[in-house]
C-alpha cells in the first residue's frame, strides 16, 4: 500500500482585525497570518476501506470528529474513492492554542490525498475544499505568508516575511475560540492593527516595522477574561523580545526576538520560569516550505 508524510506547520497571526458581521453569522476578518516552523506529521497510508484517524495525544481523538477525518471524508464523497485510508499524525502543536493546529492537519490530509489518490485538484480546488472544513485551513493549504479576508477563507498571497525567530508560551489554558468571538465588543479596542502598513514593513523585509505593527484586536477579550494571558505577553515584552502578542483567540503568546540565539536564551529562562506552560523556541517558513 502507497504512503505519504507531510509536515503540518502551525501559524500566527501577525495582524487581526474583526470588521464586522457577515450575513452567515461569522466575523469578518482581516489578518496578516504566517506560517511557523514548529509542525505535526501526518502520514497517510492506503488501506482497502473506510477512514482510520490515529494520534499520540492522549486529548485528541481519532475517528469522526477528527478534523482530519473530516478533511479524508469530504475527499471521499467528492471524488467517489472506493479505497480507504488511516492517518497518523504526531501532534508537536498544542490543542487549542491558537496556532491552528487542526486545521493545518486537515490542510495536510487534503494536500496529501490529492497526491495519494492522484485526483489532479487544483490550488484553487484545494482552497474550495479547504473553505467547506474550516477558516483556517484554506490558509493552511496556502502557507508562507498571506492576507486572510472573509471568514478567513479569503487568501491573498503575500511577500515572505524576513526570517524572524519567536518564542511561543502557551498557558495551560483551552480557549473556545467561538466564545473569544461571541464576547467580542468592537467598543473595547483601543487600538487597532494597521494592516496596510503591516503588509508594507514585510514588502520592504522590515523586521522592527512588522515588530512595531503587530495587533490582534481578540486580546481585548482574551487577556481580560484570562489575566495569566496579559501576564504571559508581559513577561515575553521583559525578557527583551521586540514585541510580544497573542495569536489567533489565544492563549499562545508569542515574542519575535533580534535572532536564534536570542531567542534560545528567552526559552530557556522562560522554560524555568513557568513551570506547567508550553514554552517554544521557532522560526516563521517561507511559503516554498509548506510541504
């Protein structure tokens, strides 16, 4: 039986911006996302039928609600495939932690099957896939660095970002990211990202530019409702990162530093420092290392 493995990069959110409401329901968002070394695997193996979904985590299920096997089954009933697969993947992302973990899984299993079964999609056919899934997996089909409009299926390909080495902490939180939208009041920010400029700074490989015009407009609900969050962000801003920030709905906060061994000092004294918390040296990944 054929196999495939692939890499499952996690992402941050440079900017995001809450716009408004869409007639479905969902926020409309503008957000400057970026593509993270730190990764799952996903390996894929052909079986003679059905959809197996196999994990190391002991908090992430397998089987059906598995975004994963939501990504294998819509692959499934859109092309017909009578064969069926197992997927294994490793998780090295935390769950809910604002680094779209599962979604990159299910952009993996997509990519991946389109390979496997050889069924010839297109990028913009994976994206149309990608949209009936989740937000954040057309980004995840994309990579590299990217414009998220709409719900976020919206992807508009970007620059690459200069290398910028990150610290990660994540505390041990699990926040829903339908509640942070939910409680969200536009009356609250103060302060709202300047995507333009975002985008200019990472055109013009400006990396105290992109520093100084980080924002996401969900810290004025998530660092309230959880203060170890704010304290988090904080800490990272003390240690000398240039700026630090919450992705997505949190809780992950993340601090972009001068270099790697900078980076690697801020880790390991935070790794000491907070005990109980997911603390992560990485790199952002030009769109070219998706796979």
């Amino acid at each position: 039986m054929r196999h495939l493995e692939l890499k499952a990069a996690a992402k941050i959110n440079l900017t995001l911006d809450v716009l408004g409401k869409l007639p479905d329901g969902y926020h409309e968002v503008e957000m400057v996302m970026q593509s993270i070394e730190l990764h799952d695997v996903v390996v894929m193996e052909e079986a003679r039928e059905g959809i197996e979904v196999f994990t190391n985590h002991p908090r992430l299920p397998g089987g059906r609600s598995n975004i994963a096997y939501k990504a294998a089954l819509l692959i499934k009933e859109s092309f017909g495939i009578k064969t069926g697969v197992r997927i294994h993947i490793t998780k090295n992302i935390p769950l809910a932690a604002g680094l779209a973990g599962g979604s990159t899984d299910a952009a993996a299993v997509l990519r991946g099957l389109n390979c496997l079964w050889e069924l010839g999609l297109s990028y913009e056919g994976l994206l149309a896939k990608a949209a009936l899934i989740g937000s954040d997996v057309s980004f995840c089909i994309q990579g590299g660095t990217a414009l998220a409009k709409g719900r976020g299926e919206v992807i508009l390909p970007l620059h690459d970002v200069p290398e910028l080495w990150m610290v990660l902490v994540k505390p041990p939180l699990d926040i829903s990211t339908a509640e942070i939208y939910r409680e969200y009041d536009p009356a609250k920010v103060n302060v709202r990202p300047d995507t333009g400029q975002m985008i200019f700074s990472i055109e013009r490989g400006d990396k105290e530019g992109i520093a100084a015009n980080l924002g996401n407009v969900l810290e004025s609900v998530t660092l309230l409702k959880y203060p170890v969050v704010a304290q988090v962000k904080e800490r990272l801003e003390k240690t000398g990162a240039l700026r630090a920030i919450m992705s997505g709905s949190g809780p992950t906060v993340f601090g972009i530093t001068n270099d790697r061994e900078y980076a690697l000092k801020i880790t390991e004294l935070l790794k000491k420092e907070l005990e109980g918390m997911f603390v992560e040296v990485t790199r952002t990944l030009p769109g070219s290392s998706r796979n």
